[in-house]
C-alpha cells in the first residue's frame, strides 16, 4: 500500500493518520505532514500510525525528526505489534510519548508521560 497522509480534528487535538508503508520512499508523506502541522497553529497534535502496515528506520527517523520539529511535541498513536516494537527498538518510546490509542492520546484522563510508564527500576 502506498504511504499516505490525511488530517482530521478529534477532541480539539490535529490528527494526522498516516497509512501504507512507511520507509525511505515515504519522504513526500513526511513533507506533506509537515506543512499539515504548520497550517494547523499551536493545537495539541497526534501522529496516528494505526494504518501504517510497514515502517523501517528511515521512516522512524522521519518522525522522530518530525515530532523535534513540532511545537507542542505531537502524542503518537501506536498499537502493539510490528510498528511498535521498532518505535521500541529505535528508543522512540522513551523520548516520546506513544500511546496506545487516539482516546489515550487525546484524553489526559489516559495520558501519562513516557517516564511515567516505564517499568520500576528501568531507566533512560
């Protein structure tokens, strides 16, 4: 599947749902999410890759880069499997804060910062 960006509006929050696979041919996706998260001011924004069936390094480090560039820092939404376990790998999820669904990422009822997940005794 093609790599692809769309933009929705959820609970106050930017929504950016990106599908397909994610690698180094993903480079316009990135381009246009940025310009996505420019036009949309200082709201809280969220990088949803529930649809992504595929992302290799370049495309974890597109967004690590994307979400350094963004003010206030986006939530990433990631269910557990492939995708996430290299956001994990890749240290992406101690720097960032992943959660596991748009409810977690848009509720601060659910939100909880990455320092605050990780298990007793882990550190970094």
């Amino acid at each position: 599947m093609p790599p692809d960006v769309t933009a929705s509006s959820l609970r106050g929050h930017l929504v950016l749902h990106f599908t397909g696979e994610l690698d180094v041919a993903a480079r316009a996706v990135f381009d246009a999410a940025r310009r996505l998260l420019d036009r949309g001011g200082n709201f809280p924004s969220v990088l949803d890759l529930t649809g992504v069936g595929f992302l290799d390094c370049a495309g974890a480090r597109e967004i690590d880069v994307l979400l350094r560039d963004v003010s206030p820092e986006p939530v990433v939404v990631c269910p557990p499997g492939g995708t996430r376990h290299l956001l994990e790998l890749t240290g992406l999820c101690d720097v960032h804060t992943v959660e596991p669904t748009l409810l977690h990422a848009t509720s601060p009822r659910f939100r909880a910062s990455p320092r605050a997940r990780r298990a007793p005794g882990q550190t970094g």
